[in-house]
C-alpha cells in the first residue's frame, strides 16, 4: 500500500526499516524498535541520541518510496486477480460461447437485484451471517463486474479515474443544476 503526501510516496513501514525516517501524520520519525512486542517509533531528532520519546506503533508509520500505486492500479490489478480466480475455479470453461458476455451481464444484475432485496427486506446474509445480505451481494456485484472486466482486458481503474474526471465537470452532476426543476434527483 502507498500513499502520496506532500509529492512524495509512502508505504507502510516495516521491521526491516529500524533507523529509517518515516512519516506519521505530518511529522517525520524515526523507526527506532527492533522488537515486534513494542514495535514503536520514537520522535526523529537527529542531534540526539537514541532513545527518542516514544511515540506510536510503526504499523501506522509510513516510509519514503519511488513507487505509487494509484487506485486505478489496484482495481486493474484486482481484475485481473479475481478473474484469475475464477478462470481457475472453471467459471470460464465456455469463454468461446458468443453468449458468455451477455449471460455474465445478466448474472451482474442478478445479484444488483440480490442486493435490492436484501436492502428491502433488511436481511441478513445466509452465508456470511455476520455480514448484511446488501453488503455480501454488493461483493458478489463487485466480484463478476470485476471478473468480466478482467477477462475482456478492460482497464476499469483507469476508465473509473476518467469517467470520475468527466463527471466532475459535467454542469448535469452540479449540485445546482441537479437542484433545479427537471434536474437529476437521483
């Protein structure tokens, strides 16, 4: 994970980064522990001596790095993760069907649809019941828009990114225009 502050990329520090500076909020730290059952950081003051006060755990710490991941990234990356997965698991074993796009459209609004109905009735899910069944059939949503992206090859991170872009500057999306008669309500 990798995170952009002031034009500089960040990820997650590590056990391995003991004595490197890291960022936390908006100060700098130096990652000062060795030992897993402090895991702390310490101010950075570079006149001083270790030790240093003492200040948060390193997990929440974040190291200078040449690599950014965007978002747009992560979701590309995610679908083609998920259909990996479900190629393997022969969810794809008719991708040759002229049909399989169609039906896999279908199956995406077939579980919308889900989703509906567990918001309507405010179920639980029956399979994950710790979680509500809006919530899981969301996932399932995600999980074949996501997989049908990734076997068509489409870039849906950098397509959310540009469609995000354009939107922003669409006068139809103001909150202003969406508030006056005729405007989109919804």
């Amino acid at each position: 994970m990798t995170l952009v502050h002031n034009g500089k990329a960040y990820r997650l520090a590590n056990a391995n980064d003991i004595g490197s500076e890291v960022l936390l909020g908006d100060e700098t730290f130096a990652l000062a522990c060795e030992d897993p059952t402090y895991n702390t950081l310490r101010e950075y003051d570079p006149s001083q001596p270790m030790p240093y006060k003492t200040c948060q755990r390193w997990r929440y710490a974040w190291i200078e790095c040449d690599d950014v991941i965007t978002s747009e990234d992560v979701l590309n990356d995610l679908c083609v993760s998920i259909h990996t997965k479900q190629k393997a698991t022969g969810w794809w074993d008719q991708a040759d069907n002229p049909l399989v796009v169609p039906t896999k459209i279908a199956l995406i609004v077939s579980e919308c649809m889900e989703a509906l109905e567990g918001h309507r009735r405010d179920l639980m899910d029956d399979k994950l019941t710790h979680r509500s069944m809006l919530a899981v059939e969301l996932a399932d949503v995600f999980i074949r828009l996501a997989d049908l992206a990734g076997f068509l090859g489409i870039p849906l991170g950098t397509i959310v990114a540009e469609k995000e872009a354009y939107n922003a500057q669409r006068a139809d999306h103001k909150p202003e225009n969406r508030a006056k008669k005729g405007g989109k309500l919804y």
